[in-house]
C-alpha cells in the first residue's frame, strides 16, 4: 500500500496559527507527545494517515481541501468516513 498524504504542514501550520491551536492540544487530539507533531510541523516526520485524519479533525479542516490530493475514490470514501464519523 502506498503512503497516503491529506497533511499539508504548511497551509495547516497557517490554519493551526490562525485557531490559537498548540502543538499540545494537536497531541492530545492525536494521542501523542506534542514533540511528534512539532517534527511533523516543522516536516522531520510524516504522520500516518490516522494521525493525519486526526490532525484534521483537530483543526477543522474543510473536506474538500483534506483530500485535494487523494485521488483513488475508494481511499477517499474512507477518509470522508472517518473524518466525518467519531
């Protein structure tokens, strides 16, 4: 399977910025150390697509923009799912 990428670190650090969004809260969203989403923010790591999703979540992105770049309707079926299920 290859690595399916809906994480925008750029536009979303914006977003994340704009909402007063702490790495800490983006943590706890995601159900990691808030030292894992500075890395992936500042593009040390990539997040797994579930943190991606989480990420999300977290930051209220809009649907559309989170699955610009996915373009297999089956995994884009799964992510709209997951993003709009708890």
């Amino acid at each position: 399977m290859t690595d399916i990428n809906i994480f925008d670190r750029h536009s979303w650090g914006v977003i994340r910025e704009a909402r007063n969004i702490t790495y800490r809260e983006l943590g706890e969203a995601c159900g990691v150390h808030m030292k894992s989403v500075t890395k992936w923010f500042y593009g040390e790591r990539q997040p797994g697509l579930a943190h991606q999703i989480l990420l999300a979540k977290a930051l209220r992105i809009d649907l559309t923009k989170a699955l610009a770049n996915v373009s297999d309707p089956d995994t884009r079926a799964v992510i709209r799912y997951a993003l709009n299920n708890d």
